[in-house]
C-alpha cells in the first residue's frame, strides 16, 4: 500500500473511530467477519432445508387437532408459514402441507419423529449463536436441555405463524380503508419479528441474558427480516430464473438453501449487534493491518 493510501486510510479509521454513528457499524462489520459468520449460517442453512419439511408436517399435523374446527384460521396459518419463504413456497406447498395420518399410535410416532428431525436447524442455531456470544463449550446445554431449548425454539417459531395469520385478520376486519390496513398490518408484523427475535435470542444462548441487552439485536434482525419478506423474493427470482436453465426442478432446491442462507445470516447479525452493544466492542479499526499498527487494537 502506497504512502498516500495509507494515509488516506488511517484518516478513515480516526473519522469513523472518533464517531458512534460509524463506529458501531464498523465493530459490527469486523465482529461479524471475524465469527465467519457466514460460514455458520451456511450450516444453519444446510439443516434448516433437512428441517423445514419435517417441522411443516409436524405444524400441520398439530394445526389439524387444534384448529379441527377452525380450517379457515388453519389454512391462514398454514398459508402465512408458506409465505415466509416467497416464491419458492409455492413449490413446496403441496408436499410440507399434507398431515399424518394413521392409528394413534403410528400417529404419535411419526408426530414424533418430524418434531425430531425439525429440531436440526435449531440446534445449528444454538451453536452458531453460542459461538457468536464465546460460550465455551462445557458451559452449552447438555444433550437433552439442548432439544429442549430447539424444542422450544420450534413453538417460538410456530407462535410467529399463529401471531401473524391472527394479526391478518384483525388487521382485515378493523382496517376499512385499504391504506390504513396496510400500514396496521406492516407495524403489526415488524414489532411481531422483533419480539420473536428479541425471545429467540434468550432461548439460544446458553447463558441467560439481560433482556434489555438483546433488545438491539432483536430489532436489527426484526427489521432485516421484514425488509427481507419484502425485497428478498427479486433476490430468489433472480437466482431461480438463472439456476432453472441449468437445473431445471433442482433449481427450487438451490432457491431454498439461498433464502434460508439470507435468513439465517440475518439472525446472527442481530446476535453480533448484540455482543458488540453488550460488550462495548467498539470502536475497532477498519482493518486487522491497523490493528496490528495501533497499540490499543
């Protein structure tokens, strides 16, 4: 690097050091790179497409004994779970939707065993998380207490469904003009994704948490999700429409990995905003060279 760059860069580094606006999302940027973070939501992603089926079925199956009566509150639900993943949901609509059936006992067992095979996106998840927060390792939930948090996890994420097909319809019965029910039913989701987030976060993190701390973090992801539920089906359509010539029907598998890969990478910034704001872990510098060339790095 010439003279002059070198300069121009340490300038960079005392502006964005000496101001908060900047300087936080720059701590949150080299947190972020330093956790690789986007190799653990690939692997997030990798058990979220081995889950998502089995933890629809399992959805479904319940929604089909609890909402016997209710079947135009379960196909909301069922359709607002679908709509969490734009596009491709109409591909995977006909296969996650159909519930078990069977004897009771055949029933149970295989209500049983998609709740088992949902739980692996989760348990990635705690992972991911826990190493974000440097939980080491003999401090993380031992193997029941861990499916049990991914347990829970999966209610956590099954409560969004029902919060948000409820939410619809209030928002569809009180919101007489089109205008003000669109904009009942935008702040109604957002500050829905951020409670989930904000109660996610203390499921996954080994160590409990004050909850005022994970609040950044909650609305970071909330709001990142949101945005991405609106903006990100151009993203998929974009990646379909190029895999499709080559992949053909395989295209929709690489459309699901790159959304649940989106998702997940959403999930863990909002864990580092949180460690970097808990922890006041800033300012850093804009590089691992300035910080190997400044004392206090």
């Amino acid at each position: 690097m010439s003279r002059t760059a070198s300069t121009m860069l340490q300038r960079a580094d005392d502006m964005q050091r000496s101001r908060k606006p900047l300087a936080l999302p720059v701590a949150v940027y080299r947190k972020f790179g330093d956790e690789r973070a986007g190799r653990l939501a690939s692997i997030i992603a990798y058990y979220g497409f081995f889950s998502l089926f089995p933890a629809m079925l399992a959805l479904v199956t319940v929604l089909g004994f609890v909402l016997e009566d209710r079947e135009d509150l379960r196909d909301d639900i069922q359709r607002g779970a679908l709509g969490q993943l734009p596009v491709i949901g109409d591909y995977i609509g006909e296969a996650a939707t159909k519930p078990l059936s069977g004897n009771t006992v055949a029933l149970v067992i295989g209500l049983l065993t998609a709740l088992w095979a949902g739980m692996g996106a989760m348990q990635a998840s705690q992972d991911a998380v826990n190493s974000v927060f440097d939980v080491p390792r003999n401090e993380q939930p031992s193997f029941l207490k861990k499916r049990g948090r991914s347990l829970l996890m999966l209610l956590v994420l099954g409560g969004l469904l029902v919060g948000g097909a409820v939410l619809t319809q209030v928002v569809t019965a009180l919101g007489d003009v089109a205008l003000v029910a669109r904009v009942l039913l935008f702040v109604g989701t957002l500050a829905l994704n951020v409670v989930v987030f904000w109660v996610a976060y203390q499921v996954l993190i080994a160590e409990k948490q004050p909850w005022r701390s994970l609040l950044p973090g909650a609305i970071t992801a909330g709001v990142g999700y949101h945005l991405l539920q609106i903006v990100g089906q151009f993203y998929v359509n974009h990646v379909l429409k190029g895999a499709q010539d080559t992949y053909g029907t395989f295209a929709t598998v690489i459309g699901l990995l790159s959304w649940l890969h989106l998702m997940a990478q959403i999930m863990l910034l909002g864990a580092v905003v949180n460690v970097v704001t808990a922890k006041h872990l800033w300012p850093r510098h804009l590089t691992r060279t300035l910080d190997a060339a400044t004392p206090d790095g």
